[in-house]
C-alpha cells in the first residue's frame, strides 16, 4: 500500500484540496462512488465532482474508471521512484502471525459496488472453500448474462481478500488486449520490467504468484471467445490468454486466478480433467425465491404473495431481469406486481433490453447448435440424446452431436434432465425456449 504521508505530499504538490483529496483516497483503497458518498455523507454526484477535480489537478488522462487506474500507477510509480516498496508479505515462519493481519495491496476499481448485496449463502461457502482451504489456482464461474456473476465474486473478494498480498480485478469489456492487461498485473504487483514479450511476460507474472500469495480477477472473459465455435476457444490475436489459463491451472504456485463468463472456455475442461490441485467451474443460477423476493421489496414493489413468485418464476430468479422489470413496474404500474400481471402478458419484450443481450448470445451460436435449439424448443417435454440424433440434419456426423450438446451447456442454454432411465433427455431453460421460438419463427 502507498504510505498516507507521500499522498499528502503529492496532493499539496497539485494543490489537491483536503475534500478532494480524502474522495481521491478512498477511491484507491477500493471504495466505489455510493461507499464514498456514504463515508462523506455526500451525494454521489459531489463525489464525481470531487474525484474529477482530483484528476483534472494530477493531469490524468482516460475516462471513466481508466482514470482511477492511471492515477494509481502514476503514484506507484512516483512512491517506488523515491526508493519505497509497495505492500509485500514476508513468508517466513517468524512472520505468519504478522501476515494474517496485514491488508493486501489492492487495485479492486473495477469491481462492482456489492454494498447491497442478497443471498447466494451456498456459493460463497463452496467458493472460499475452494480458494482458501483448497488452494485451487483457477476457478471459473460462467452463466446467463445477468445472473449475478461478477456481484457475486465482488462479495467473494471483499470476505477473503486478506488472505491475500495481493489482490487485482480487470474486466475485459473495458479492454482486452493480453499486452496491456499483462502489462497491468505486472505493474500493480511491482515488477520492474513490464515491457516484454507474451511468453516472457507470463513466465514472470507466474514468479510473482509463486513467491507472494495472489489473487487475480478477470471479469468479461466472453470478450475473448470465439463465436460459432462448439471448442469456445479463444479468438485469433488473443491465444496468450491461452497459455496463462494453462500455466496457472498447471504450474506450481501459491495463487489463484479467478474467471467470470457468460460461457465456460474449453481450456477448462481439459484442465479440470488433468490438474492437482484441482482447476474448478461452477455454473450460476438465479437467485432463490426468498433473496429474489428481496430485490423486488427493496425496490418498494407490492403485490399478492403468488403475484411475486409468479414473476420471480417467469425471469428464473435473474437479477438483472428483476431489476429491469421493476423499473417498469414503478412507472407504469404504481410499484404494484398484481397490476402488471393483471393488465398485461410478461414477455421478454417486457424488458426489451435484455431480449438484445440474448440476441447477441444466440449469434454465437455454431450452426449446429442452433438446430439442436430449434428441435428442442419446438418441443414441449423433454428430448433424448437418441431423437436429438435421429432428427438432427444428416449433414452433421454423429461424433458432432455430443460436443455441441456439450457447447450448449457451457452456454448455459439448455440443461441435462436426469431420470433414472437408460435414454439422456435434455431441455431449454424456460426463458429460452421463449426466446427461441421467436428467434427462430
């Protein structure tokens, strides 16, 4: 961590006044605008006032949260210059005791505000299991967009960050190019080479989860991944991130690198095949209906009992879809639920936002894939492996069958329905089989 008095020091060389300053330095310990704000007791749009200013006087270029980053490696930079070292942790038996007690370095300005936050009590036990006890060096977590990955990791971070030197996020829908990403995690963990070629600059980053303990969080990891390709592998250009997943989930170290997708990359399953300590995916859901319930009540919606649960059921529990259908239901319908359902239909087109995120989904799709959709969505129980292979365009040979069922799953478009028998059946997601249907018409 940067010492407090060379903060100081710098702002007085910016003339950065005291209120900028103390908005300036939450920002860098991780704080998001409404945390800030509530500190403050301000109003979050005073906070962008005040953090704006602060740039402006440290002349930092970018926009958005690129500011914040800038900023950060600006005064890293300025601190190592003057012959300081950034926050590390000594190993040694002598000092463990001290270890647990220290607070990571952290660069957390991407993760999203988790300071209203509910339920998925199960999945942060399995996962900090998993990362702490466990020690697994790569993890992946993939789902339906909307269905609270990254909110679900930022809570994730904030419980277990001290057990850690390090902790970094990045999400690559700001940026993805494996360069300037590399670039970003050597920096931040004090490297003092951080110009170097892919392969070299891997081979270092490993040196650093070998000798400190940290953990790494790339968010949007979809942004890398191939479409229309039943493998998921990465696209042309961006085959470095190949290398980093397979290092990471092989090599040895004392690290963890955290994955968030809209679909699972095939690297991980060959990876959770081959590996010890043990690479990890875990597929999210919707929320349960009694934390579902809590986003709809902390929006000051109303409504009869099986009113709710009738929305909840119809948008699979989805965070964002409840978010999106409440909106509506504040402007239109007086923050009543019955009334929505009693004056009209619910339909995807009810949120006509997020029917756009899964166009764009259905657009990744191979070919293949999307006739495996068409002849279960016109179907209204579930369908067997065998009729899947019986009704399937003879173009495709059968050996292709298996791997887009496969794809699809990763996807998290259709599920495989188990029921004792000796025949595999298999179905869309409710919300999907909408989709499709009129996707496909």
């Amino acid at each position: 961590m940067i010492d407090p008095e060379f903060l100081k020091a710098e702002a007085k060389k910016h003339d950065i006044s005291e209120i900028e300053m103390e908005a300036l330095t939450l920002a860098i310990e991780g704080y998001s605008t409404s945390e800030i704000a509530k500190k403050l007791e301000i109003k979050p749009d005073a906070v962008r006032q005040r953090l704006s200013k602060g740039y402006q006087k440290f002349q930092v270029k970018g926009s958005g949260p690129v500011k914040l980053r800038n900023l950060l490696q600006m005064l890293m930079s300025r601190y190592q210059e003057q012959g300081h070292q950034a926050s590390t942790v000594d190993n040694s038996p002598s000092n463990i005791s001290e270890t647990k007690n220290n607070p990571p370095s952290e660069d957390l300005w991407e993760k999203p505000d988790v300071s209203v936050f509910y339920g998925r009590d199960e999945e942060l036990k399995q996962l900090e299991e998993l990362i702490v006890k466990e020690k697994a060096p790569l993890i992946c977590l993939y789902g339906l967009p909307g269905i609270g990955k990254s909110y679900l990791v930022g809570k994730l971070v904030e419980q277990i960050k001290c057990d850690f030197d390090y902790v970094i996020w990045r999400s690559l829908s700001n940026r993805n190019q494996f360069s300037e990403v590399l670039e970003d995690l050597l920096r931040f963990m004090g490297s003092s080479e951080t110009q170097k070629q892919a392969y070299e600059g891997i081979s270092e980053l490993i040196k650093h989860l070998r000798k400190h303990r940290c953990l790494v969080v790339l968010d949007n990891i979809e942004e890398i991944i191939r479409e229309q390709d039943v493998y998921r592998r990465v696209k042309q250009g961006y085959e470095a991130y190949e290398i980093l997943l397979q290092r990471i989930g092989r090599e040895q170290h004392k690290s963890c690198l955290l994955i968030n997708s809209h679909e699972k990359p095939g690297d991980i399953n060959i990876l959770e095949s081959s590996t010890t300590p043990a690479v990890h995916s875990l597929q999210i859901y919707g929320l349960e209906k009694k934390d579902a319930k809590k986003i709809l009540h902390g929006k000051g919606l109303t409504g009869k009992d099986e009113d709710v649960n009738q929305l909840i059921y119809y948008y699979e529990g989805n965070p964002l879809l409840l978010n999106l259908v409440s909106g509506l239901i504040i402007d239109v319908f007086s923050k009543d639920i019955s009334k929505i359902l009693t004056n009209t239909q619910l339909t995807l087109t009810t949120v006509e936002k997020y029917k756009e995120i899964l166009r764009k989904l259905f657009q990744r799709l191979s070919e293949l894939e999307a006739d495996i959709i068409k002849i279960i969505g016109n179907i209204e129980k579930d369908v067997s492996f065998i009729y899947l292979a019986e009704n399937i365009d003879k173009k495709y040979t059968p050996s292709k069958l298996p791997e887009a069922i496969q794809s699809l799953q990763a996807r998290s478009l259709i599920e495989k329905i188990d029921k004792n028998e000796d025949e595999v059946f298999y179905t869309l997601r409710p919300m999907i089989k909408k989709y499709a249907k009129e996707y496909y018409s």
